[in-house]
C-alpha cells in the first residue's frame, strides 16, 4: 500500500511538472522499495510431485486474494525456465514441475532457486528464493568396482596408501560420511578431508607384509551416507605384495597451480607434471595417471602415461565450475608411487551474450496514452562474471519509447511522446543488449506494439458543398448521386454514418440520404414550376464514443421537363364568333391582331414559335414567328371571302415538342352595320340545330319575306334620320387607317359602339369617351386594330362623323 501512494505520488508530481520534487520522491521510492523488499524464503524437498505446494504468497504478503487478480499479480523465475507458479484465484504458490537438486544444482552443497513476485498496477516486485532440499536418493559409487594396489613387501607399518574415493550426488548429511574395511590383518582405514573440502581415504599398514608368505590380498571396501536409511556402495581392493624396490618416484612440486581461459581449445598443453626415479632399468621408468579426480575432470583434461603432459580435451565453462583439482600419480616400475596435486583455475571469457528476459508485455496501448506509460518490463541476464557480465540496454531507432533501468536488471519500456495511430499503427521495437567485454557481445529482442484507435477524427466530406441534380416528374425513390466522407481512426471509430439536419421551421425535405453508403434519393416526384432548387445540410458521424460529426452542404437543382402546354392567353377561347374586323381597305402588314400565348416551363421548353395553321384564304393573312402578330399578307380586295377563319399553332421547343391551337375569325368589313348584319347572321346560323330547324327557318323567311323588306326599308330611313341628327356633335374621324397612328384614332375620339342584336335597327349611342378603347390588358397590336375599326365603321355611319 506504501508503494502504491508512493507511485500515485510520484504521479502527480510528474504531471506537475516540478522535476526536482519528482527526483527527491523517486529517491524516496527507491530507499522504501529496497525497505520493502524483504526476502520470501521457502524451502521444498526434492522429488516432490508437480503442483506440489510450496507456499500461500497472500497470507505472507498480507495481501487481500482480490488484489492477487486485479493487480495482476504473478511468478517470474530467473532464467527461461519457470518452474514455479501462482494461482491469482487462492494465493498458492506450487511447483511446475518434480525438481531434482542433483540436475538443478549439481555443483553446488546449496541449491537455492530464485524467484519474483510481480505486481501491475501499480508496480511492484518482491524477491523470493525457494531452497530445494537434499533427499537421499542417491547411493555412494565408487569409480572402479575393483582397484589394484602394489606394496613393497618391505613397506614398514604405518604406509599409508590412497584409495579412489567414492561420490555421493547427495549432499551434507546424506552425502558420504565414512568408508569401512572388511575384516584382515594387515590394514585399516584412515579417511578424513582436506583444506579444500575434498574427502579422501588411505589404506594403512598395519601389520608387516610378506610376499613369500601371502603374494595378494583381497579387501572389501564400504562406503556408507548418513542419511536415514543409510546408503552404502562397495568396491574390491586388490593388494599385490611385490619385492623391495630401493627408490620410489619423486614429483618436482606437490601443488601444480594453472590458470587456463575457459574457451582453450582443445589439444591445449595444460601444464607437465614431472617426477624423477633414481633407479635404473624398469624400477626407474615413471608411468602417470589420476588419481581420486572426479569423473567430470577426467572429461575435461587428459593425462599422457608417459610424457605427464596434462591437455585440455572438452569444453571448459567458467560459469559451469570455476577450478578444477587432479591428483596425478607417478608409478615406477618396481611399483613404488608418489602423488602430485594439479589446480586449473578457469578463467572468464565473455563467451555469454546477454539473455533477455521479457516479463510484462502490454500488446496494444491506446493512442492517447500520456507519456511515460509503461509498454514492457524485462530483465537482462549475463552469465560470464565482472565487465564480462555487465549489461547495457538501448533501442533500435528513433522511436517514441524509451527505456528506465529499475532494480536488478530490470528495465521499463515507456512512451517518451504522444502517439497517433493515423501516423503510424504499430511498432516493431528491437532492443539490444550489450555486454561490457573486450570484445562487446550483444543480443536482440524484439516486442511488437499494437497502437490501439482513439476517437479523435471527425469524418471529413470530400466536398464541402455537393451539387446534384434531378429531371422533374422524377420517379420516387431515384438515385441522383452519393456524399462521400472518410475518417482517419480505424474500426467502428471509422464508420461514418450519414444523416439529413433537420431544420427548425422547415418542413421534411423530399430527400433521403443512406445511413451506411451516403446515396441520395429523392422521394417523390418533384415540379420544376414550384420547385426549382433547394438546400440542405447532412451530418457526417462516426461511430465512436462519444461520436464526433461533421456536414456539407447538399445543393439539389431541378431540372424542367416539357410538360406544360403552352396557354393561349389572347384571342380567348370565349371571344364572340365575330371575332376581329379588318377594313376593306387593309394594306399589306396590316396588324390583324396577336397571339399572346405563356408556358410555364423554362428554357427552350418555354420558347414559343408561332405559325398559322389553317386559314380560308391561304395567301392573305401570316404570323410571325416569335411575336404572334397577325398581320395581312397582302391588301384586302373585294374578292375576299367576308369570313375568314384562322387557325394559329403555338409550339415550345422541348423535346418532344408540345403544341397549342387557336381559332381566331376575321370579318371582313366595310362599316358597322356590315359587321352587325354579319354577327346577326352567324348567330342565327350558330342557332340552328339541325335539317328540321333550317327547314322551318326557310318556311317563316318566305312567308314573311315581304312583310321583312318593307320593315327593313323603313328603318333604314329613320337610322339615317337619328345619325344625321347626331352627327353634327362628333368630331370628324380619318378617312383611312394610315392618318392615325399604327392605324388607329386618338384615345381621346375612341367610342363604344352598341348594337342591338337580332334587329336590322342599329342605334349608335354616344356614351363615354374610353382610354382605351379594347379592354385593359390586351397587347397593343389589338388596340390599334379595334381603333382603327371602330373609326372606319364611324365614318361609313356617320358620314361626317355625325
């Protein structure tokens, strides 16, 4: 708990930023971590089965079981191999595997493995060592079942003889303990350990030997372990009693002390052992082999018989054993021996690169991780020794990690800068470790780092406003094209989801926009004549959270389509059967009248071209093309059918074409009351129904035809009386329609002329003056005409323009 507020501390004094405080806690930290750091000690006997118990970690620690899981706690053994583990769930800590002490530590009394305690959040490690206890499993073995020994038959009492020795893999108290004899005359045991530790055994003369009297001597030699049961192994001295040899071999030195690097290679002289024999012939050649030397040694080095040269045959290893004894026996001939002592003393050669050791390892950290996160823990091992043995770590690159060396060689990989996945996703860091020896030798690991997404894009459109464009009279649901946005974060944080702003006051816009893939569609048919364009805003947003969103600007124009028929506005569908008056006397380009036509379309579907379909004199009237007017094609002649008929085509230029028709009748007159007659008679034509009505009209106008003249006759005269009487009150009108303006009178001489239909007694009433004449509205082509008109038909009643 003390170093978790440690480590919130020094948290908050980094994000502080006052350095010197943050040095002053880290020391702190340090000092309280080594406070803290007692050591677990355990002990486990050997041979134990796998998940056997060793101890319950969170009793010791006092720590809560819940921490155990939550700070991630675990075991990390020194080394590759873990032999032990920790259940997060219980606190117990068990071992892997059987551990067998003679395979784990077998050069060493003491076998001792080491181990951590882990813990995240904060972190935190504690040492341990569990110390594998010696089991006696393992029975004293002597190298030769049989030994041979010579003795001088003229050895006094008291000769003492060495005898190889037996090994025992177990150690302390069920190691070797004592050797016994069986039962003789001449020899007992003497057996005890030098100043180097090393156990030995002689045989001693007891008794005066006699070749003549016993030429051998058959011994049993026992040697027995302390432990409980005892173990015990045996092996057969064979004594030779041969005759008096005068001198016996004598060694220059009787400690032979070499130093030899560990990586000499084989077939290296060691050192030569040298033992002289006065006597001559076969009692003065000296022979040379080892003695009481252990296995493993006699492995190591070669010893030739007759030179004593001493060389080097397998691999030496500083870290495996670091000094090696002989013991080199010289024999003469006459079988008379002396002894010498060889010590190699192994020296260190950087031949170990360092080992890395990856601990903790987080596979993906998220973009917006503050500096000096923690990404990794490992430890660096080096097994050579001294400057050997030293390690330096460092990263590959110029990356944004760093390291922090902690304790024990351990190492922190942290963040040294902010991280951002769009730049770049992962991160392959090698970390190379390097010794401090002569010739430097390094090794590499490499940890692999997921950069985790971060929701800190918006979606961004490719455009910020998007123009598109549809026909009308459209087809719902159709597609008129797609809004594109991309973000740069990855996974859901990326999915940009696409929607329609809705605006206040507005009503639902007849778009729809895809969710997922940003298609526009327009729902229902559009008209480019309410409608012509229209602007809206949609909303990129992406799916993290929380979401971050962007818009443009959807701009949707409307397209016309041709489909509105041109409207004929003037000559009204309505307009009397009469319709406009023309004079007798109309030159060429006389304005008839004008066709005044709209389409509520746009563009060339609204351009109107004008063309006179149909006409009862061909040749006489035409229309222009672009303005509708009706003018005459030439000047009127008495040859003219009074009646005509015109029939004009008004056409827009959409594809396809659309067309509109108007029948515009034309009179022919020569005055008033022409023109009156002439709307009498059409509208009694127009009045007729069928064969049965024309024959009783032909019936009636016979019977009464006589009675009909004589009433018209007197009309006529009292008309002309009443128009002679007005007249003299009207001004005088223009003989011909060119003396006015376009062809009409003055607006201040313009009258309304009334007839009373169905009669042949017209009467021409003075009104009002009107300005203007025709009705308001009408294009001014019509007004000239119906002045003009109504000027000639004055004079031909009038005569003067009474």
């Amino acid at each position: 708990e003390s170093g978790w507020l440690f480590w919130r501390a020094m948290e908050r004094e980094r994000h502080s930023g006052d350095s010197k405080r943050q040095v002053i806690l880290f020391i702190m930290f340090v000092c309280m971590c080594q406070i803290w750091a007692e050591t677990l000690r355990y002990s486990l006997p050997e041979e134990m089965e796998r998940d056997s118990f060793v101890a319950n970690i969170a009793k010791d620690l006092g720590v809560p079981l819940s921490q155990l899981a939550a700070r991630k706690a675990r075991v990390v053994s020194e080394g590759n191999e873990q032999l032990f583990q920790l259940n997060q769930n219980t606190g117990v800590l068990t071992a892997k595997e059987s551990l067998d002490r003679e395979e784990i530590c077998p050069q060493s009394d003491t076998c001792t493995l080491f181990f951590k305690i882990f813990f995240e959040n904060p972190l935190q490690l504690i040492r341990g060592e569990v110390e594998v206890r010696d089991v006696n499993d393992n029975s004293p073995v002597f190298p030769e079942k049989e030994m041979v020994l010579k003795i001088l038959e003229t050895a006094s009492p008291g000769s003492r003889f060495p005898l190889e020795s037996a090994q025992d893999k177990d150690v302390g108290s069920n190691g070797l303990q004592n050797y016994s004899l069986g039962s003789n005359e001449h020899f007992s045991l003497a057996f005890g350990a030098g100043k180097d530790g090393v156990k030995y055994v002689e045989l001693v003369l007891q008794r005066q030997l006699d070749r003549e009297e016993q030429g051998e001597l058959n011994l049993l030699l026992i040697a027995a372990d302390g432990g409980s049961p005892p173990r015990s192994g045996t092996a057969q001295v064979r004594v030779v009693v041969v005759d008096a040899n005068d001198n016996m071999p004598v060694f220059e030195r009787e400690v032979y002390e070499v130093r030899l690097a560990e990586n000499s290679p084989p077939e290296q002289l060691v050192v030569r052992v040298v033992a002289a024999d006065p006597d001559e012939g076969s009692y003065g050649e000296v022979r040379y082999s080892f003695t009481q030397t252990t296995e493993r040694t006699r492995q190591l080095f070669q010893l030739n018989p007759a030179t004593g040269e001493i060389r080097v045959v397998g691999n030496l290893d500083f870290e495996e054993t670091k000094t090696h004894k002989m013991v080199v026996k010289a024999t003469d001939g006459g079988e008379l021996s002396a002894h010498c002592k060889v010590q190699v003393e192994v020296l260190d050669v950087n031949d170990n690169a360092p080992e890395i050791a990856l601990t903790s390892l987080t596979a993906s950290i998220p973009e917006d991780a503050p500096p000096r996160t923690v990404v990794a823990l490992f430890s660096v091992r080096d097994r050579d020794s001294g400057d050997n043995g030293r390690t330096e770590c460092s990263i590959d690159g110029d990356l944004p990690f760093s390291l922090t060396p902690t304790f024990d060689n351990y190492y922190e990989l942290r963040t040294n800068a902010a991280l951002d996945r769009e730049s770049k996703a992962q991160y392959n860091i090698t970390i190379t470790a390097t010794d401090w020896g002569t010739t430097r030798l390094n090794s590499r690991e490499s940890i692999f780092v997921q950069i985790s997404d971060v929701n800190d894009n918006s979606p961004e459109f490719t455009q910020e406003i998007y123009t598109m464009s549809v026909t009308e009279n459209n087809r719902p649901m159709l597609r008129i094209g797609s809004m594109n946005a991309t973000d740069a974060d990855a996974g859901k944080n990326a999915r940009v989801n696409y929607a329609l702003v809705q605006q206040e006051g507005k009503e639902q816009p007849d778009v729809s926009v895809n969710a997922e893939t940003g298609d526009v569609y327009i729902l229902r048919p559009l008209d480019y004549e309410k409608v012509r364009a229209f602007e809206l805003a949609v909303s990129a947003s992406d799916g993290g959270s929380p979401p971050l969103s962007t818009q443009a600007l959807l701009r949707v124009v409307v397209r016309d389509e041709n489909d509105n028929t041109p409207v004929v506005l003037h000559p009204p569908h309505d307009s009397s059967a009469a319709g406009e008056l023309v004079p007798r006397w109309a030159p060429s380009g006389y304005l008839v009248a004008k066709v005044v036509a709209v389409d509520a379309d746009a563009g060339q579907n609204a351009w109107l071209s004008y063309e006179l379909a149909t006409a009862t004199e061909p040749g006489l009237f035409r229309v222009e093309l672009h303005s509708g007017e009706v003018r005459t094609a030439r000047a009127v002649t008495e040859r003219d059918a009074p009646r005509q008929r015109l029939v004009v085509s008004v056409r827009d230029r959409g594809q396809p074409p659309r067309s509109a028709t108007v029948t515009l009748p034309v009179a022919l007159v020569d005055g008033f009351s022409e023109a009156h007659l002439r709307v009498s008679e059409e509208e009694a034509a127009a009045d007729t129904d069928g064969p049965l009505t024309l024959y009783l009209i032909v019936s009636l106008a016979c019977v009464s035809a006589l009675f009909l003249a004589t009433a018209v006759a007197a009309a006529v005269v009292k008309v002309r009386q009443v128009l002679r009487r007005e007249a003299e009150t009207l001004p005088t009108f223009p003989t011909t329609a060119t003396e006015s303006s376009a062809g009409s009178l003055p607006r201040s001489y313009v009258y309304d002329v009334c007839f009373a239909a169905g009669t042949v007694n017209s009467e021409f009433r003075f009104l009002r003056p009107l300005f203007p004449c025709f009705p308001a509205g009408l294009p001014p082509g019509l007004g000239e005409q119906r002045s003009s008109v109504c000027s000639q038909d004055a004079a031909n009643l009038g005569g003067e323009g009474d």
